[in-house]
C-alpha cells in the first residue's frame, strides 16, 4: 500500500488519477489533496470519498467555500467524524507536497509547480511528475535534488520513453522520437494561423486539458516544453531528439537505437496509463485501459513538423541549450502571451512571435537557486505584459 498525494487533484490529471486509485484500493491510500481552490465541490467530495488527512487550497478567498463544501461532503457520506486539516496559500501546497507521502503526482499547471516538486523531492517522496514546468524552469536544481529513480515522469510522450528504454541500456540509444497530433490546425499555413480564434484552439483533437496547456498544444509550445523535458529526464543531447506528427496519437512516442532497431510504446490517446505507471513505477497495475483492437482495419500516418508554420519547438530547443534561467523565460513568457490571446490583445502566431522576442532580449544567466528562476520567471512576465501594452 502506497500513500499518495495529489497535488492539482480537481483538473485533468488529478481527476483520471483517482479514477486510478478507486479502481486499485489495495494499491493506494490517498492522504492529501491540493489545489487551487476554483471549484470547491469537487474538492471536498474527493476529499471526503478518499478520507484524506489534509486539504490545501491556493486561493485564499476560496477557505470558507471550501470548508463549508467539506462540511456537506462529510454529511452526505455520513463521515461524521472526519474532519481533515485545511491549510491555505502557495506555501500551504508546498508544506503538503513535503509531508513525505511514498508518491507525490504533482499535476499543477505552470511555474508554480516548482517549490511543491522540489519540497517532494526533498521528501524522499517519488515524484510522478505531469507538471513539466517544474523541471523545464528547474532543470538543474530538481535533477540535484532528484536521487536516481525518484522521478516518473507522467507526460504520455515521456511515460512512453521510459517504458521503451527498459529495452535497451542508455548508451544504445540514438535518438528519441516524441510524437505530436499536430493539434487542430494541423496542415495549417502561417497565413492561415492569423485567423484562428480562442475557441479553435481550445478544440484539441484527442484530449481535454485545461486552457493553457490546450492552447500549448494548439502551438506546439507543449511538444517545445516536452523535448527540453525528454533531454532533461533522458540526458540524450538536443540533437538526438525529434518530433513527428503522428494524428492519431496511438504511438506516444519511440527510442532508437543504434543497431537500428526503434522500439515503440501504444496505446489508446488517453492518460490513464501513464498517470497508472506514474503511481505504480516500476510496476502495472492489471486492466487500466483498453489496448488497441489489432482485429479492427485501421491506418496510422506519420508527417514532419512544419516548423515554419509552428516554430515553437526549434525555439524550445534553442532555449534548451542555452539553459540557466532561458527555459523560465520561454515558459512565463508564453504564459502571458496565452492569456493575451484569450484577452483578444493578441493574434494566434503572435504567441510564439512574442515568446521569441522575449527570449532573444533575455540575457540568460545560470540558475543556481529558485530565486534565480523566479526572478527570470517575473521580469519575463513583466517584459512581455510591457509589449504587449504597447502593441
């Protein structure tokens, strides 16, 4: 029996993990929730079915809705005794990510998720990480304060990756392959791009994500963040990693090696496993989804990305070598210029126009502790939101 904390337990990726623990009762015991606090229902009916020992929130202005909605949640089930502790703030997520529960899934969105990652690791708490801003803004610092093996990543293209690799060592790999869908504009010109509206981008062909990461996926900023992730987990050079276009997104991703051989990972386009491998790591719990029906006629296809009309991913990797602190920039910039999107202050390439330019006036230097990354993460931010005014 594993304890586990949720850190983001009401969006994507926390809800499908419980869905995981329910159907395995004997494998986890849940005993902390996070989140941000936007929808306390859901919150306090997680918390009250799983009986967790403590609820932290981020919101402040969200502590009395969410005590209260606890209150009626333990009424309903007739939890009459159970009374869990509510904590609240940024640093309330991070004491509850360092409780030093066995498995921390850490599926917040964006910079923040770094102090709870590295409070985890510090833990001695696995991490199953789906929070890639953490270790893409981190780098260095989570991956010193990471013990071999403590950290799984929860990324469909990553999980994908780990599991390949257990078919070969490490100095027989010649590249990585993440694959991409292409998102909903897949074919799409450049000139085309400039008429693409808020609720396009939220169309995202195979998942349901939330607002920011669907737009990422729309740009391609995701699959950006996701190769300098792969170099980070891997330790395989930049140009050793590429990105195909696969629609379907019924192979998540691929190793080959250098015997020329290319071991692939499939499975249905959706979360479940991996998020069942990241609490599970290195083991598989029986019957988490539904494999592919090979006895169903079906075709699979494979296209390059056109990096002219989406240039996010060769930005990522010009980020990634440059390091330090130009990973934070690329990630607080894009922040803010999806935001702007959605604002109507900016149109849809001009995301990834704005994230360029704030990355080539950025001077990066190394970060050596957190405060570095925040303080690259905060003049990003202001740097572009000044832009912006002036667009």
């Amino acid at each position: 029996m594993r304890t586990v904390t949720l850190l983001g337990s009401t969006g994507s990726i926390g809800t499908q993990a419980i869905e995981v623990v329910r159907a395995h009762p004997d494998r986890f015991q849940v005993t902390a929730l996070a989140a941000g606090g936007s929808d306390p229902g859901l919150l306090a009916r997680q918390a009250a079915e799983l009986g967790v020992e403590r609820v932290a929130i981020a919101d402040e202005a969200a502590l009395t809705a969410v005590r209260e909605a606890l209150r009626t949640a333990a009424e309903e089930l007739g939890r009459t005794d159970w009374a869990p502790e509510v904590t609240v703030g940024q640093d309330a997520i991070v004491d509850v990510a360092g409780h030093g529960a066995d498995v921390v899934l850490n599926g917040i969105t964006g910079s923040i998720g770094l102090r709870p990652t590295l409070a985890a690791l510090a833990a001695g708490s696995t991490v199953a990480l789906a929070n890639k801003e953490s270790l893409i803004i981190g780098g260095p610092l989570v991956l010193a304060a990471a013990a071999p093996g403590q950290i799984v990543p929860v990324d469909s293209e990553h999980s994908a990756i780990a599991q390949c690799l257990r078919g070969g060592r490490a100095e027989e790999v010649r590249r990585l392959m993440l694959t991409a869908s292409g998102g909903p504009f897949r074919g799409w010109s450049r000139a085309d791009l400039t008429r693409v509206t808020p609720e396009q981008a939220l169309r995202h062909p195979n998942f349901a994500m939330g607002r920011v990461i669907t737009t990422n996926s729309a740009t391609l900023v995701n699959k950006g963040l996701e190769v300098i992730e792969a170099h980070l987990l891997f330790g395989v050079p930049f140009d050793a990693i590429d990105v195909v276009v696969h629609p379907q997104q019924q192979i998540h991703s691929m190793v080959e090696f250098h015997d020329g051989s290319t071991i692939a990972q499939m499975g249905p386009p959706r979360m479940l496993v991996p998020i069942a491998l990241g609490l599970s790591w290195p083991d598989r719990l029986r019957d988490v989804d539904t494999p592919c029906d090979w006895s169903a006629a079906s075709s699979w296809q494979f296209e390059p990305l056109d990096h002219e009309a989406f240039p996010a991913v060769q930005l990522a990797q010009q980020v990634g070598r440059a390091g330090g602190t130009a990973p934070a920039v690329y990630n607080a910039a894009n922040e803010e210029a999806v935001e702007a999107f959605h604002a109507g202050a900016l149109p849809f390439p001009g995301i990834v126009d704005l994230v360029a330019r704030i990355v080539d006036e950025h001077d990066a230097g190394p970060a050596l502790e957190v405060a570095d990354v925040l303080a690259a993460d905060g003049w990003a931010r202001e740097r572009a939101r000044e832009v912006l005014a002036h667009t």
